[in-house]
C-alpha cells in the first residue's frame, strides 16, 4: 500500500530538495525543456503543474504565492504573461516526460521534461527564411 507517502524524497535534506525543484522549474519555464532523471523529473513535474494552473488566473495572490516559490522575477513574468495564456484551454497535464534511457555511470533513467506545447527548433524556419532573402536577392539583379 502507498498510504502517507506524499512525495519522493530523492535522499535529500529538505533544504536541499526545495533548492533543487525551484531550480529545476525555474529552468523549465526559462527553457521550456530539460534533460534530467526520471524521479526528479517525477516530482518536478508536479511543482510546475500547480503553479501554471497557479498562474491561468492572473492575480496578485497569485502572483504572490508564485514568487514566493520562484526567485526569479522575469520567470514569474514569463509563466504570467507567456506560458499560462498557451495553457489557458487546457484542464492539466501540461508537461510531456519523453524517455531517453539509461544514463551510462549509474544506470539512472534519463527523461527529457517539456511543456506540451514546446515547439522544437531544427532550422528549417532560418533556412527558408535565407532561401527567401537569396531569390529576393536574386531578383533584384536581374532587372539591373
């Protein structure tokens, strides 16, 4: 049975492990992806779930309780003005946990956690974009 075993503490002090998830979200919402362990990834998932359902109803309550967890002011910004109005349709689950496998030292489980709507940036955008300028370019001397 599972009864009062709310959390995993990751074999780490308190401090230590409140020091870690907020660092861990704060990367998550700066990036929007992060590479990390599966636990921790499990737990951190849960942190940044409530504070994006946190953060749909723009309030200074809200964002009173959102930085008192996140030091960083321009990422509570970011999660107010950015990331929760992306969410805004969507009842939960916002965060994906893709498995990479297993990390080679310790055998760890590798996971990748992003946010669902994380649009994953391979290039084609700039090289369009630079097929575009070279044809406009191109154009522009022939009638010459």
């Amino acid at each position: 049975m599972k009864h009062r075993s709310g959390f995993n503490p990751l074999g780490m002090m308190a401090a230590h492990r409140k020091s870690m998830h907020r660092n861990m979200v704060t990367s998550l919402f700066r990036q929007e992806r992060i590479k990390t362990t599966k636990a921790k990834a499990l737990e951190v998932r849960r942190t940044a779930e409530k504070m994006i359902t946190r953060a749909k109803i723009d309030s200074v309550h809200n964002r009173r309780i959102v930085s008192s967890r996140l030091f960083d002011e321009a990422i509570v910004a970011k999660l107010f003005t950015n990331i929760a109005p992306r969410m805004k349709e969507r009842n939960g689950g916002y965060t994906r946990i893709i498995k990479l496998g297993e990390r080679k030292g310790d055998a760890a489980e590798i996971v990748i956690l992003e946010l669902v709507d994380y649009k994953l940036d391979t290039g084609d955008d700039k090289k369009k974009a630079k097929k575009k300028e070279e044809k406009s370019a191109g154009k522009g001397d022939k009638g010459k």
